[in-house]
C-alpha cells in the first residue's frame, strides 16, 4: 500500500506566533514528506510492502524503521495542535496527571526537564505504561514507545528542525511555546 | 583547569556564501560556547582529571554522559573551526593528497564515499575522515562522539571532520544536508587536514 503525508488539521500558520508558517511548511512539507516518500521506496518489494504503518513500526529495523516510525511520529505531533486549544486537561487525563505527578504544572515541570535534556535529535512523551500508570520517557531519533506496546498520549518533537527557524538554540523557549497550543482535548481522546 | 571557547581565526562572515555569518555567530557563540560551559560543569563535580581533551576523551567510558556529550561537543567544535578557511585551495594537499588517491582511488571518489557518510547519518552527528596509523577510513559517529573515543564504532585520528548536527545548516539550507554538503568542499582548510594527517604518520 502507499503511504500518504496526512493534511495537517489546521492552516500552516494557525499555530503563530508560537509555531511559524515557515517551521510547519518545512516540518511538515518537507521532513513529513519526505519520510512518507523514502518509506514508500524502501517498502517497494519486501515483506513491509502490504502491511499497515504500525505494523511496520512493530516489525521493521535500520532505513526502514526510521522513516516509518518518523512517518508516524509525526502524524502524532502535528495531529494535537490547534489555534485554540483546551489548555487544562479534564477528566480522566487530569485525575491520572494529579495521580502520578501531583499537579498539571509538576508534570509540565518534569516533561520540560526532560524534552531540554535529552541529547541530540530525538522525542520526549507523556505515555501509559500499564492502564491508569502514566510516564514520561524520551526516545532517540525515530524511536518510538508503541513499538514495545506503550501507549503514546502526547509528545514533542526535540529534532532540532522542529525549532531552529524559530527559536535556534532556544530549545526552552519552544518547549515552552509549545503548551500555548497544545490542545489537550486530542490527549484526553487518546486515553 | 578549565577548558575555555577559542576565538575563529576569522570572522563570522568569512565562509558566505557556503556557511552564513548568522550560523557562524549561533553555532560558535550559543552552541559551541554551551559545550564549553557544561563540560567545566561536569568536570568541577571531579576530584582530578587530565589535562587535555585526547586523554579524557580515550578513556570516555569511564566518564559521566555530561562529559562524554559536552567533551566530545568542545573537542569536535574546537577542530571544525580549525579545518574550515575562506582560502580554500578546494582540493587535497601534501602527503594528504597522495594518500587520498592510494586508499580511495581518486579524489573524487574519496568525495563520494565521504558525502554518503554524511548524508546518511540519521539524527544528529558527525562524519569523519580518521587515519588508523596512516591508513585513510571513512565513518561518521551519532551526538558529539567522535573517533577518539574508546566507545565509538569509528576509531583513529581524526583528519576531516563535518558536523552534520542540524543546527550547522538549518538556518541557511532547512532540510536540505546534501547541499550543505556540497557546499562544505568549498571551504575546507586541507593545509591544516593535511597537517593533521602528517602528526599520524
């Protein structure tokens, strides 16, 4: 099957001033897509041809893996934007939040410690280890926590493309843009 | 001791239009200077440690990740700078040259075998052009390791070196490495890789 770039859920520059037009139309236009398209090449005749993208995630390893765990990656990321978004988790999200951190802004704390430490090009997520236990975990490169079957309910994207036209060397900075539109209405649907 | 962020031996505008003043500036000012920071961070926290960086970095493992990551980023820094010039004579020299064509044919195809290198290092990294005792090896290595590390896949003594980390290009080139690769033969400081590659001999 062909893998297509999905069309992002609002305008490239919906998410301004926090993250440009330009950081998305290169984000997503060019690093998405490109992805998209190597996996299509390297899947072309070999056993990955037919299957689903997570499945491919869960089996594949080297070229393969990158580009179909960044495939995904993505589509995750730029899935839980929006211009106005629901800032302050509710429900069973905010009860397992409080639960495991203590408070929105203790988790918020901690996964920004993380998403500023982690070394290189890479990830760092909110994810649900075991239903009602939720964690928050960095990944290398393309790596990914679904391949070993966590569940993944929110990430940021720590490549370094992700916010040098933006805010260069700033990584804290973007992290810290980034909350203003995060729509936690696309977390809690992910629970 | 403390290890301190050395001044380029031009200026900041020097490498337009291959590398932009605005990268120079960030890369070396931001980036390199936070490297040097971290790494007399981490080393405060120890009792003793040696003197130069090519001790340190041969015995890596026995370090802290701080070290490892915020060494290998001062070090790598330090010879980038060293290996890039305005006045580029664009093709090896010395005793360089002679080994370039003996272990890889032709320059060309040296060229080749070491854009691929860079290209395909997924992530953030570096490639490298290494001398194991006079012969001449292609590599690259993942963050800030380099090959002088006792933990790196890729070991010798480094003669070329290309950062390919994104914030070396993003700003002028965005996605697109290859031809910030391209770009990078045009600046390239081969008295000084060649000078490096003699030490090795």
């Amino acid at each position: 099957m062909i893998h297509e770039l999905p069309k992002l859920p609002y305008e490239l520059n919906a998410l301004e001033p926090w993250i440009s037009a330009k950081t998305l139309e290169f984000h997503w236009g060019k690093h998405h897509q490109t992805y998209v398209n190597n996996l299509n090449n390297l899947i072309k005749g070999t056993e990955f041809e037919n299957l689903s993208l997570e499945e491919i995630v869960k089996k594949s390893s080297g070229g393969i893996f990158n580009n179909a765990a960044q495939t995904w990656n993505h589509t995750f990321y730029f899935e839980q934007f929006s211009a106005n978004p629901k800032k302050i988790p509710e429900g069973k999200l905010k009860e397992l939040i409080d639960k495991t951190f203590g408070s929105l802004d203790q988790f918020k704390t901690e996964f920004n410690q993380l998403a500023l430490t982690l070394f290189g090009s890479g990830w760092t997520w909110l994810i649900e280890t075991t239903p009602g236990t939720l964690a928050i975990k960095q990944t290398s490169n393309a790596e990914t926590p679904f391949k070993n079957s966590e569940k993944c309910l929110l990430v940021i994207d720590v490549w370094e493309h992700a916010y040098y036209l933006d805010t260069q060397n700033a990584r804290a900075k973007y992290i810290e843009n980034f909350w203003n539109v995060l729509d936690f209405k696309v977390i809690e649907k992910r629970l | 001791m403390k290890f301190e962020l050395p001044n380029l031996s031009y200026s900041y505008d020097a490498l337009e239009p291959y590398i932009d003043a605005r990268t120079m500036e960030i890369h070396h000012t931001k980036h390199h200077m936070a490297y040097t920071t971290n790494l007399n961070n981490a080393l405060a926290e120890l009792k003793d440690y040696p003197a130069t960086m090519e001790e340190i970095l041969s015995t890596i493992s026995k370090y802290s990740m701080a070290v490892r990551n915020n060494g290998g980023g001062y070090f790598n820094h330090n010879l980038f700078w060293e290996l890039l010039t305005a006045k580029s004579s664009k093709k090896p020299v010395g005793k360089l040259a002679e080994a370039i064509e003996r272990d890889f044919g032709s320059f060309e195809a040296f060229r080749e075998k070491f854009n691929t290198a860079a290209a395909t290092r997924f992530g953030s990294g570096w490639a490298w052009l290494v001398s194991q005792n006079g012969k001449l090896v292609i590599g690259s290595t993942p963050n800030q390791d380099n090959p002088l590390m006792d933990i790196s896949e890729l070991k010798g003594n480094p003669v070329l070196a290309l950062d390919v980390w994104e914030h070396a290009y993003y700003l002028k080139y965005q996605n697109r490495r290859p031809e910030y690769i391209e770009a990078f033969w045009n600046i390239i400081n081969w008295e000084k890789a060649n000078e490096l590659y003699i030490k090795t001999l």
